[in-house]
C-alpha cells in the first residue's frame, strides 16, 4: 500500500461500481493521491469474488 493512501472505513457519498467479473457490487477500499495534481486513484473491491478495480479521478468533480 502507498504511503500516502488511506483505508476507507465506510464510503456514503462515492457509489459503488458494477464488477467486470462477476457483475457484483465493488465498494470502494482505498484512494491515494495519484502523481499528477488534482487527481487520485481510487481502489473498489467486489464483495462477491474480492477482484479489484483501479479509476484515475480528477479531485475537481469530488463531491464536498
């Protein structure tokens, strides 16, 4: 794990995505700062099958 992310306990506002294996859902477990400003990587996890699913998302359509 990069030393700069954080573990995310409970996420409310960032919608889980649909998993490209199983079609489960995949809640997201970790984001990091990405090496670009303005951007972070944001790791989900499928409950069902445990695969992971990396985005690159712009900070600037974060919700506050």
């Amino acid at each position: 794990m990069n030393e700069h992310s954080f573990h995310v306990e409970e996420q409310i506002f960032i919608e889980p995505l649909r998993c490209e294996n199983c079609d489960g859902n995949a809640h997201l477990t970790r984001r990091s700062p990405h090496g670009l400003e303005g951007l972070e990587i944001r790791v989900f996890a499928c409950h069902e099958c445990a695969h992971q699913i990396e985005r690159i998302v712009s900070l600037a359509t974060r919700v506050p």
